[in-house]
C-alpha cells in the first residue's frame, strides 16, 4: 500500500524556516518524481515544486523560487521541502504528492502556519 | 503563474448528471492533457482521472472525463450524496514547466 507521511510542519513566524519532510512507503521511491502542493486554508491547491526520481532535475513555482528547496534522499525514502525567508502567504497544509504522470497518491498533508 | 478556469460552484440534483469543466491552453490541456481530483472537506485530494480519460482502479464508472481542444471536462452520473465536494482539474504546463491547478468547483448535490 502507498503511504506518504508529511512531518515538519508548525508555527513560525514572518523571515523563518523550516524543513518538511515526507516518508514514503509502498513503492518504488527512487522510480517516481515528486511533489509538494499545498493548499491555503479555504483556498484552491497550488503546485509549490516537484523533483525527478533521481533528484537530478527540480521545478519551482514562482512564489517558491529563491526561497524553497526540494531535495530527496532515495536511500531513506525520503522527500524534503526546505523553506526560508517564510511570509504570512506560505500558510497552508503542504502535501506531498506521487507523481506517476499525474498526482495519483497524496500523504494527509502537514500545517505550515506562518505568523508573529 | 496563470492557472487553468474552473466555474466556481455547480449545482445539481440527486441522481442527475453533472458536466464540470477546466480550460486551459495548447501549452498545458490542449498538450498534455488534465487529470481530475476530488477533495471532501478536511481530507487530501483523491485522483478520479488522468491524461484525460483514464480512470484509476476503484474509481466509480460514474465518473468519466474527457478532453476538446483545450477544455478538459468531468461528468458524473447519478449523482449521490458523497458526490458533494470540490472539484480540481489539473495539468502540466510544457511552457512554464509547472503543473498549473484550476481554482476548483464545488459540487453541490440537492
């Protein structure tokens, strides 16, 4: 069964960081790209970056660029979501999703509430 | 990053079919083709269909998609109560190398 485990979310506020983390079981990590979308409260979904299954290649959207960092760790299953110089814009429940061509599996999301 | 048109609310009755739509561009649905997700209140989105008419194992029949020219649409048929929820399209963009979102419709079922 495909399982994606967001962690790493919480409050922080206005020019912090903070680092998302996604656990992901159930298949084959290494043959898959990557995604993290996120989803403003009471907002429509918003495509944040994505990476390759071999991390050799990365997408940022605009409102990311310069700012976020997707990496993976393929020997621990592991997708990441580094985020600095964070605004009150960035809160959202960021999920990490399978990329199989499209969006086939999503994790529960974590929070991500940036605020003083 | 423009993001693809979606009505904002549809409205329709028990058992009857509903048609939502999402366009886009020759950059992104004319190209690529959509995918459909369903969200209910407080849970994650769940894919109900890709690359315009294929439909993920367990997804209802009653959910069928298809694609004209740049406009994706997703029709359910008999509607049922668990229908009730929002609904998103979404599709890569081969120009600004993003995957693009439509702003969602929510279903209501009456």
């Amino acid at each position: 069964e495909v399982q994606l485990v967001e962690s790493g979310g919480g409050l922080v506020q206005p020019g912090g960081s903070l680092r998302l983390s996604c656990s992901a079981s159930g298949f084959t990590f290494s043959s898959y790209a990557m995604h993290w979308v996120r989803q403003a409260p009471g907002k429509g979904l918003e495509f944040v970056s994505s990476i390759s299954g071999n991390g050799g290649s990365t997408h940022y959207a605009d409102s990311a660029k310069g700012r976020f960092t997707i990496s993976r760790d393929n020997s621990k299953n592991s997708l990441y979501l580094q985020m600095s110089s964070l605004r009150a814009e960035d809160t959202a429940v960021y999920y990490c999703v399978r990329d199989s061509g499209s969006h086939d599996y999503w994790g529960q999301g974590t929070l991500v509430t940036v605020s003083s | 990053q423009a993001g693809l048109t979606q009505p904002p609310s549809v409205s329709k009755g028990l058992r009857q079919t509903a048609t939502l739509t999402c366009t886009g561009n020759s950059n992104n649905v004319g190209n690529q083709g959509a995918a459909w997700l369903q969200q209910h209140q407080g849970h994650p989105p769940k894919l109900l269909s890709y690359r315009n008419d294929h439909r993920p194992s367990g997804i209802s029949e009653r959910f069928s998609a298809s694609r004209s020219g740049n406009t994706a649409s997703l029709t359910i048929a008999g509607l049922q109560p668990e229908d009730e929820a929002d609904y998103y399209c979404s599709a890569w963009d081969s120009f600004l190398s993003v995957w693009v979102f439509g702003g969602g419709t929510k279903l209501t079922v009456l």
